[in-house]
C-alpha cells in the first residue's frame, strides 16, 4: 500500500505537500510538480530540477569567435 494524505487548499489554490510524501519522492525546493486530469481523475508528477546536471561536460568548440551561430551539425549560419 502506498502513501497517503490530506491536505487543504488555501484561498491562493496553494497546497503543502506532506513532508512524509516529500521524503518518499525525494522532493526539494525548486522542483515542480506537473498535474494532470484524465477522465476525473488527478495525477501528480514530480518533475525534479537539479542545478548542475551539465557540470561534468566539457564545453566543445564550434570554431569562430564565440559569437557565430551554429546548427545542430556544427555548420556556420
């Protein structure tokens, strides 16, 4: 069985989501949440934002000066 809460809506539409939820879903600040209704019913995706996910490549060069716009193939546009 899963987990499972209750929580109210403020007179902004705001919600809190339980931290017991936050815990399970590895939820911090800055992430979003997606929502979507099909047919009624309500599903809640956790869309995480993580800072840095690129920090690890290193930056490749595409020849000219920097300020050159280039397509997806590297040529010169």
């Amino acid at each position: 069985m899963g987990t499972s809460d209750e929580t109210t809506v403020s007179e902004r539409g705001g919600v809190t989501i339980p931290s017991e939820i936050r815990e399970a879903l590895s939820i911090e600040a800055g992430d979003k949440i997606r929502w979507t209704v099909e047919e009624g019913d309500v599903m809640v995706e956790v869309v995480h934002q993580r800072e840095g996910v690129f920090d690890d490549f290193e930056p490749m060069s595409m020849g000219g000066d920097g300020g050159t716009a280039h397509n997806t193939s590297g040529e010169e546009r």
